[in-house]
C-alpha cells in the first residue's frame, strides 16, 4: 500500500444528472490527477437513501433530502489518489452552494442548498470514505490498475 491509494466515494446527484454534468464533473477529478477505481450509473432507493443518509434523519429537511436523492438516477464513484478525502471536499465545496468559493463544484455548478450537485465523503467524519464505498459498492466492483501518467502525478510513483 502506497501513500496515495486512500479511497472517496463521490456521487454526482440526481440535479446534476438532469443537468448534463456528469462529464464536467469526472472532467475535474481526472485533471486533478484522481484515478478513478469504480463507477456506475444507478438509481437510489428509498432504503438506501435511509442508510447513506442516516446521520440526517431528524433534520427537517430529511424527507426532501431522500425525496430528492431517489427521484432521479445518480452518477456513484470511487476516487483513488493521496489525501483523496479531503482533496475531493476542498474540489466541492461547501455544502451551500451560495458560501461555495467559485472554482469549486458547487460554487461552479449551484446556487440552493437543497440541490448542490454532488455528494462526496466527509473528511471530517473519520472512516466515511470506507463505509459509503461499502454500502454503494462490492468489492469485485473496484478496480485496481496503474494509469500510463501516475509517475508524472507522484514523485515518488
Ligand atoms: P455535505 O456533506 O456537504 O453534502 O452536507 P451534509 O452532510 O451536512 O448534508 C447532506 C446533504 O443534505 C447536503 O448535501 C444537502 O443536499 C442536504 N442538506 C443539508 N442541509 C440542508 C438544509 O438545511 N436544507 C436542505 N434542503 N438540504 C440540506
Ligand atoms: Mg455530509
């Protein structure tokens, strides 16, 4: 194991689906010098969305969340590459798109709260990453491959 193999789950939702940013979105990742490890094109559920959101559910806004979650198809992803985590978070944003720094996904792409284009795992919420790759993901669905360009993204590579 390397130092730049730690692992993000990413997730272009249901908004940024209808509005054709899906590519943008990868676009911004791959540039950046992520390596993609797994990707597909789904449908939440309402279950699902009870798990992956959780955390939320005595908010006020919980059942508009997972209304909006479930209406549509999400992009999920999973993001490989040093401090991944917190890389991808600081490349979103805040989670109001309106406090979002333009430059960043959300400051770029949003302007409401309640439909900021993506979701990614919080850095601050220690094994996140782990947990959402877990629930979105099996594990023959990640995959493990070197791209030709790796040695010019680490020194070290
Ligand atoms: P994130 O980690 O930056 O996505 O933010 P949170 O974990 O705090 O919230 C999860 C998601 O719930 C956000 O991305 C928003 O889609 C939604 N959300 C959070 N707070 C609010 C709110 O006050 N109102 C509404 N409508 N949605 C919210
Ligand atoms: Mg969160």
């Amino acid at each position: 194991m390397s130092h730049h193999d730690e692992r993000t789950f990413v997730m272009v939702k249901p908004d940024g689906v209808n509005r054709g940013l899906i590519g943008e979105v990868v676009s911004r990742f791959e540039d950046r010098g992520l390596k993609l490890v797994g990707a597909k094109f789904m449908q939440i559920d309402e279950e699902l969305a009870h798990e992956h959101y959780g955390e939320h559910a005595d908010k006020p806004f919980f059942d508009g969340l997972v209304e909006f979650i479930t209406a549509d198809p999400v992009f999920a992803m999973v993001w490989e590459g040093a401090d991944a985590t917190r890389q991808v978070r600081r490349m979103v944003g805040e989670t109001d798109p309106a406090e979002s720094a333009p430059g960043t996904i959300r400051g770029d792409f949003g302007l409401d709260l309640g439909q900021n284009v993506i979701h990614a795992s919080d850095h601050e919420d220690e094994g996140a990453n782990e947990r959402e790759i877990d629930l979105f993901f099996d594990e023959e669905e990640l995959i493990e491959w070197t791209p030709i360009e790796e040695t010019w993204v680490y020194e070290d590579a």
